[in-house]
C-alpha cells in the first residue's frame, strides 16, 4: 500500500511540475493612475496603465509596448514633458479599456516644449486625439486613427500662436471624422491646424478616410483644414470626404475642399499627391440650394 501511495504521489508531483513548465506566464499587472504625474517612467511590465480620473502630466517618460487606457471620459493632459518612445514593433498605446467606452484624448496646453510622441497609436477618442494648444510636441511614425470630435479636427487639433516650429512626420491620420450637427461648423476630420505666428511642417504624412459633415451651413476640410503658415512635404491625401446637408427650408449647405481646404495663401506644398476625395451636398427636397466644391483642394 505505502509503495503504491508513493508511486501515485510521484505521478501528480511528476504532472505539476510539467504544467508548471509548459503554462503561459501571468498575465502583466494592471497599474491604476490619475491624478498629477511627477516624474514617473512607465514600462510594459507594469501596463496597462488605466485611467481611473483625468491626467496631468507634469513629466513622464513611456518605454516601448505600453498600453494606457481610459476607464472612462478622461483627459490624459501634457503640462510639462512627456517622452513616448515605441518603436514598430512595440508601438505604445493611448485607448480605451473597451470597445463600448470612450475617452477626452491628449491635450498639449501651455506644455513645457521638448515633448515627443514616437510610435504612438492614438484612437477612441471624442474629443480630437490630440489636441494642441500653445503647444510644440514632436509627433514622428504615430497613428492617429478612429477618433472624432464635436468641434475641429477629428484626429488632430492644433491651435498655435506662439511662435516656434512644430513637426509632424510619418503619421498616418485616419478614420477620423466631424460628425455632423447643426451647431458650429467642425472643420478638418483629420486634422485642423491654424497658426498665426510659429509653423507646422507636416511631412511623409498620410491622411486617409478622414470625413468632415454638417448639418445646414458650411462645413470644410475632410482630410485637412489648414490656415497659416504651414508646410506639407510628400503627404498623401487620399480618400477623405466633406458633406453638407440640408434639413430645412430657406437654408443652404457648402462643402468645401474634401481633401484639404486651405485658408489662406500662406500653405506651402512639396510633392504632394492629392487623390480620390469627395466633396458632397445634398439639398433634400428643401426651397434652398447645397454646393460641394473641391473634391480634392481648395
């Protein structure tokens, strides 16, 4: 009996140990965050990071393959420095903790210059991606995609007039829109971008299936709404669109410039392909008449 108790306890040790062997590892900690960030470095064996209350940085470093999802409607705001620094393999991640919830972006406002986002995926948000606001953050190889915002620029706002330079380079700005209303226009479903003092370069960028729309009045820029001085080098504008509708009487909708409007004489641009973008108005039956102009430039 004692060699047979003895023989069935090797077995199961035998057992345990090969499971314990050949099991996937543990899953990584969840780390919960709000509130001031003060000098912290962020790492992918402590993430997901999630947002349990809106953000303020006032320094951060974030390593390559971080995951940092809102809980909620939250703000992840940028007062001081962050450096975000992926790579293509290990991008970092700004989401949200599910598919269902929803969150307010980044927001650069009077933030200390020398911030950089490098491989970055930004998305989910209803409030514009990033939105910046005296602000000169460097954004290099980042994906702003699938956000939306009730005022200007789905995926990125920029609104600068500070004097400096700002880049924006290898970014694919996508799936990103204005939705429609019949409040105050939501200009550029990718990217709004006005500056009166300093310049934004956008470079190697790619802007596609952006959409801008509204509701009786005037709505601009699919792909891009730009005013001021900036500069767009090898960018690709592909596949974005602009409409206006009409829902009542006595009132007329203007869609303007599907793949970029420009606002001013002051935008440069360098080997640029302008491609597949779609300006749409519709009337509706109403005593009033809707315009589309631009489908790729205006």
């Amino acid at each position: 009996m004692k060699k047979i108790c003895k023989l069935f306890c090797t077995f199961v040790i035998t057992i345990l140990l090969s499971y314990s062997f050949f099991a996937k590892p543990a899953s990584a900690d969840t780390t919960y965050v709000s509130g001031l960030i003060v000098n912290q470095s962020w790492t992918s064996a402590e993430s997901p990071y999630v947002m349990t209350g809106d953000i303020l940085i006032a320094g951060l470093t974030v390593y390559p393959g971080v995951e940092i999802l809102a809980g909620g409607n939250y703000e992840f705001q940028v007062a001081g420095v962050i450096n975000a620094i992926g790579n293509e393999q290990n991008p970092i991640l700004f989401s949200t903790i599910s598919s269902v919830a929803s969150w307010k972006g980044i927001l650069f406002q009077n933030s200390n210059p020398g911030s950089n986002l490098k491989w970055c995926i930004i998305e989910k948000s209803i409030n514009s991606g990033i939105r910046i606001v005296e602000s000169l953050p460097t954004l290099i190889h980042c994906n702003i995609r699938n956000n939306q915002s009730a005022s200007h620029g789905g995926g990125i706002k920029i609104s600068n007039t500070i004097p400096g330079d700002m880049l924006l380079a290898d970014c694919n700005i996508s799936n990103n829109f204005t939705p429609s209303g019949t409040g105050t226009p939501s200009n550029g479903g990718g990217i709004y971008v006005v500056t009166t003092v300093g310049t934004v370069e956008i470079v190697r960028c790619t802007l596609e299936n952006n959409q801008a729309s509204k509701t009786n009045g005037t709505i601009s820029g699919g792909g891009a709404y730009a005013s001021g001085k900036i500069f767009f080098e090898q960018c690709i504008f592909r596949s974005n669109s602009v409409i206006a509708t009409q829902a009542q009487d006595q009132q007329s909708s203007y869609a303007y410039g599907a793949g970029i409007y420009v606002a001013d004489d002051t935008i440069t641009f360098a080997n640029c392909r302008i491609i597949q973008n779609k300006a749409r108005a519709t009337e509706n039956g109403f005593q009033a008449a809707s315009y589309g102009y631009g489908g790729g430039c205006i």
